[in-house]
C-alpha cells in the first residue's frame, strides 16, 4: 500500500485557529487545544450550557471537522467499496450515518454522508468526517477511491450546529422556511445575504437540531444573527462532550478506533441490509460473522453509583476479574449522576449487571443500562 496524500495543512505545526476565534475569545470562552485546533470548551460552565441546550438552543462551533465532495459518474458504488452503508439507494437530499473501514473491518472514522446531487448533474456526496482524522481520512479516501472520482475538501466552509428543543424555532427567525422542509436526517441549501448554506437536519447531543455548513468569511455574520435571538446562546467542547454522552453516542478516537468493529461497537444498524446480504465492503467476513455468531465483548452504558467520575481508560470488573475498560465518563446533568460507557465481555454486557469500576484506587459500583441515557429527541415528520 502507497503512502495517503496528504495535504500540506496536516503537517503545519498546530494548533490552529477556528475561523470564529475572536468571536469565540470575544464572548469570553475558555478555549483549549482539541484536534489540531484551539477550541471553546466553555463560555459559562459546562452544567449551565448542558441544560440550556436541553431546554432551549445551543450554537456549537464544529468547524475543526473535514467537509468533503466527493463527485463523479460511480461515486456511489465507489463509496460502498469503503463503507458498509447503501449509498447508491440514498436519495439526493437524505443524510445517512456510515462507517469508514479498513481491510480487518476495524472503524478508521464514523461519518456523514449526504447526497447532494443536482438533477440532471453528475453524482455528487457531501461528507463530514471527524475533525480529530480529517487528514487521514483525505488520504485514505484520494488512494482507494477510483481516479474518476474527485474528492475536494471544502478547507473553506465552517461548519455550525445549531442544537435543542428551540432549534427549528430559531432557524426559523434567520432562515425562514428551511425547518419545515427537513425531517431528521434530510438536507437542503439556501441562500443566506447572498452566500449559500448547506443544512442538515442532524446533529450530535440527542436533541432536535441542525448542521450549518457556510463560507468561512460569513460564518461570524450568521453565528451574531442566531445569537442575537433569545432562544440562542454559544457552547463549548465540555457540554457537547455530555450532551453526546447522555444520547449515548461514541466520540471517535475514545469509544471507537480502528481495532473496534461496527458489531462490538453496536453499529450494526449502520450496515445497509443490502450490504449485509452482498457484502462487498473491507471486513465485509468478519462483521457478517460477528453478526451471526455475535462478538466476545459489547459496547455497553452504565450508571455509576455515587458521585464521583469515572474516566476513560479505568478497568470493569466483575469480581476479581477484569471483564472491560471504560472508553468515556462523566457527570450527566439531566441524569443527575455519573454515567459511562465502555466495552465488556459479552456475557457481563446485560442491562442490569452490576460490576466495579476501579477509579483512583476506589473500588466504585456501576450498573449496565440500555442506551441512550436520555431519550432522543429527534424531529420526524408525521408519515402522510
């Protein structure tokens, strides 16, 4: 295998500035270096914007993710080569959660991708990958994706995500009649003081929300306008980190990386049912054998006892024997306790186990629990 491409950017000595840092430093954010990039963790407190983002709006700065178009006559079925999901049955307009895989079938990322293709134009997919691999991901989409395919990374965009209860009642007041269009996971554009903006009905806290992907030197403009309405206020990295926790949604490089499958990450769902009978994506023998046979160990949520976090990386135990590791944990302030995820052996992964997790030499309980923690809010159409 030849070394990925890999743009000049990915080697520059970090970290980098998110195109709203002034904004962000402005509104009195606390900002620390993530993915390669000064981000905001918190502009209030982490507990303060949680719970504003589960009752209101939150605006969240995710421009630090790579936004991609990948275009061209069979970009469909060359996507499907890289990913288990039915790319060549999503509909333009419709969003739809994949996996990006190596030859084990272990995850290189999770993603996004959208069909963004304009009728009677060459096929052609918008993808978000995770900040953290974006680079990684260019390059080893540029050397597995057939040269008639191009792949442009759109280093010029930013990328917001307007999350919460309020979020389509918010949209509204900037970008009218955009909301009503979209249930979760479809995707338009319109044009906003004269630059367009790409919209996505998805999000990544459990709440109702949107993805704003906009040109970079407009991005402070529409980041002043949603923060101008009332229902409205900037969140950081910290309360991002428990809202995904609390919907029980794995962060890449922590509760997935590419020595995890989809089956023992509980992705399965992200494998198309067509996929899952023709096979054909990297790994395709052993996910469709862990499907059938199940894997040895599951990732799983739990509630831990008492008040004290426990922290990625703190080892399960189900009596004296070590049975898993933690790969994510914190307080969840709309639970009211300390919750966690993590991987353990399939036989302890039942909902209602307990176990121990050892935490700073404290021996601390812990109950396995179906996810999400919080139940999902996402806005569905009622069907006609």
């Amino acid at each position: 295998m030849s070394e990925p491409v890999i743009e000049e950017e990915a080697i520059d000595e970090g970290p980098h500035k998110l195109p709203l840092d002034a904004w962000h430093r402005a509104a009195g954010a606390r900002m620390v270096p993530f993915a390669g990039y000064e981000m905001p963790i918190q502009y209030e407190g982490i507990i303060v914007e949680h719970e504003w983002t589960r009752t209101n709006a939150g605006l969240f700065d995710v421009s630090h993710m790579g936004q991609l178009i990948v275009s061209g006559e069979g970009t469909a079925e060359a996507l499907e080569a890289l990913l288990p999901g039915d790319i060549s049955a999503l509909k333009p307009g419709r969003i739809r959660y994949s996996l990006l895989l190596n030859d084990d079938g272990g995850i290189l990322d999770d993603l996004m991708v959208t069909n963004v293709t304009v009728e009677g134009e060459e096929p052609t997919y918008y993808i978000v990958v995770n900040g953290a691999v974006k680079w990684d991901d260019i390059g080893h989409l540029r050397e597995f994706l057939p040269d008639a395919i191009t792949l442009t990374h759109l280093d010029d965009r930013a990328l917001l995500a307007l999350q919460g209860p309020k979020a389509a009642e918010a949209l509204e007041q900037v970008l009218p009649g955009v909301a009503e269009q979209l249930s979760f996971m479809q995707a338009t554009s319109t044009s906003w003081n004269g630059v367009e903006i790409g919209i996505g009905r998805s999000g990544y806290t459990g709440e109702d929300g949107f993805e704003l992907s906009v040109p970079e030197e407009s991005v402070e403009a529409l980041a002043e306008a949603l923060c101008a309405l009332d229902q409205v206020k900037p969140i950081g990295l910290g309360a991002r980190d428990s809202l995904r926790l609390e919907a029980g949604l794995p962060l890449y490089g922590h509760d997935l990386d590419e020595k995890t499958d989809p089956v023992t990450a509980d992705l399965g769902f992200a494998i198309s049912k067509r996929r899952r009978e023709e096979g054909g994506f990297p790994g395709a023998e052993k996910i469709l054998a862990l499907r059938e046979h199940g894997p040895s160990a599951k990732r799983v949520g739990m509630l831990i006892t008492g008040r004290m976090a426990v922290r990625e990386g703190a080892p399960i135990f189900a009596g004296n024997a070590q049975v898993g590791t933690v790969t994510s944990g914190g307080f969840a302030p709309s639970v009211g306790q300390p919750i966690a995820m993590g991987y353990v052996e399939a036989g302890h992964a039942l909902s209602g186990t307990k176990l121990i997790v050892e935490m700073r030499g404290k021996q601390i309980e812990a109950t396995v629990t179906d996810m999400p923690f919080v139940p999902h809010r996402y806005y569905r159409k009622p069907k006609a």
